[in-house]
C-alpha cells in the first residue's frame, strides 16, 4: 500500500491542508479546555469516564503518559524511520521535495535514475529544465518541483560551497525547504534532534491530549516539551507510523490498537478487536495485533 509521504513540502506546491482534529463535543468546546475530550461512541460508561479522567489529567501525568506512550510505540515499531531512500544529505533534501503531494513509494520509484544523474548541488544548479523535468515528472508538480530543485542547487552553490547547512535557520530560507523539511533533514541526515509535524503527527498528539494547538510550529514546540530533546526524531517517525498504520483519520482501529490504555480517544474508531483488527496496515501488522493481545 502507498502512503503519502510525511515530510512534504508545502513549499513547494502551495498550503496542504493541517486536519485531523478530533471533533469536539459542544460542552467540552464551550467550557474552553485545553486538552478537549473527544466525541466517542459504542464505549462504556467507565471507559469514558476514564478517557475524561485522562484528558484531565495534570502536567506531571501529560508526561508521564507521553512517555509511556512513546515507550510503548517504540516497542510497536522498532524499525521505524524515514520512509524516504537517500544516501546523501542532499539526496534526502531532493527526496522531500519531491515528496510534496506524492507517496513514498512513488518517490523512492523515481529517486534511483534521478540521484545517478545529478548528483551535486552544482548538477541541480546547471540542470537543463526540460531534461530534469522529465526526472521528476511521476511525481507530479514537477514544474514547481524542478523550479524549487534548481533554487536549491544554486543557492547551495552560491552560499554553502554546495553543501547542505547544519541548522534550521539556514535550511529554511532555502528554496523548496520549510519548518517541516529542515527538520527531517536535521534529524535524519545530520543526527541533529528533530520533531517533524506532518499531518500524521498533528492529528495524533490533538488525539492523545498531548497539545490542543492546531499551528504546527505551536505543536512542535509543546510536544517537544513533553520529551527529552534526544528523543524528538524517533518519536517522530513512531507517531507517523502509527498515524499511517493503526491510527487512521477516519477509522482509528481503537480496538487494537497498543495505545488505548492511555489514550483518551479510545472509541473514535470501531472498538471490536475483530473489526479494528481489519483496519490495521503494514508489515508489522501480525507483530501489533499480537501486542493489543489479538
Ligand atoms: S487508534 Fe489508538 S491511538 Fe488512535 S484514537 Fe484509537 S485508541 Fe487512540
């Protein structure tokens, strides 16, 4: 199956839409919570007593769960990571711009031919527009896409010596590379902490309580709060495969899914382990159904 990849630019292409939110009961809306607890049916009347136990939780227990939680993702996919192919800083920043209103798979299909054929900032920056258009034609967008792709090659050229830079203020005022892309960059290609806040990761933390902010720079700086700055990559890529996997926007397969102990949005999706189960995506879909006890 193919996703849509999580590292997007929407530089490139014009705003993406930042959905996802869970809907709000009217009375939790109006009493103006910040953590809203969120509509839920076919679920107990202690199951919901204790999501809203959750969603009322204090500072102290926010961390503790998002922890705990983060723990227990880590358990769920050990293997998770960028889902992008690239070998080079440079590559991985190619592959992200392309990867704006594009799969992951369709990206890592078009990338091998593309790196072969240009592989420095100078290539990108000398491109002949048509030929590199034709690269990256799958991928849609590629007018804009090669645009942004020469902008970068050139800009690199011009003040970096062709070289990616290391921190986030130089990488975002790169042509092509956002908030978001600069820190896939940073964290998978530098090792440099990261929190990226696709609209996986949006949807989910609003889900878990861990931050009621809609703005993806707010989101990334109150969930960066929660955990250790070493943690920040990893978490990003468990959360956005849980996000592509198990924690659906539509469906949410809530009744196998390894975090609904400590989610308070437990029963926004179907809650029968049988059904949820069929909702589950993925390579490690045996290992997480075997983890919910199914
Ligand atoms: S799938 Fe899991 S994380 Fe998502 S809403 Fe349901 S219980 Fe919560």
């Amino acid at each position: 199956m193919e996703h849509r990849c999580p590292t997007r630019s929407r530089n490139v292409v014009g705003p993406v839409p930042y959905g996802g939110a869970v809907p709000v009961s009217p009375a939790t809306a109006a009493a103006g919570d910040a953590v809203p607890v969120p509509v839920t049916t076919g679920i107990t009347a202690a199951r919901k007593r204790k999501n809203r136990a959750i969603a009322a939780e204090t500072r102290i227990g926010t961390v503790r769960r998002a922890r705990r939680m983060n723990r227990t993702l880590a358990e769920a996919f050990p293997d998770a990571h960028c889902e992008l192919d690239f070998t080079t800083p440079l590559e991985l920043a190619v592959a992200t711009i392309l990867s704006a209103q594009c799969t992951d798979v369709r990206v890592n299909l078009t990338t091998p031919a593309l790196f072969a054929k240009y592989r420095t900032a100078h290539d990108y920056a000398e491109a002949n527009r048509v030929e590199l258009e034709e690269f990256i034609r799958p991928t849609g967008f590629y007018r804009n896409k090669t645009s942004a792709l020469m902008g970068l090659g050139q800009a690199l050229v011009e003040q970096y010596d062709g070289e990616l830079p290391h921190t986030l203020d130089q990488l975002v005022k790169l042509p092509g590379i956002g908030r978001k892309t600069a820190n896939v960059i940073l964290g998978n290609a530098f090792d440099v902490p990261g929190i990226t806040v696709d609209t996986h990761f949006g949807r989910l933390v609003r889900r878990w309580g861990w931050t009621a902010e809609e703005d993806p720079v707010k989101v990334e700086h109150a969930v960066g709060e929660l955990f250790e700055r070493k943690d920040w990559t990893m978490l990003s890529h468990r959360v956005i495969f849980h996000g592509r996997r198990v924690c659906h926007a539509r469906k949410p397969a809530c009744g196998a899914c390894v975090l609904s102990n400590d989610c308070p949005s437990f029963g926004a999706g179907p809650t029968d382990p049988a059904v949820a189960a069929e909702l589950v995506k993925g390579p490690e879909r045996d290992h997480l159904l075997e983890m919910a006890g199914l």
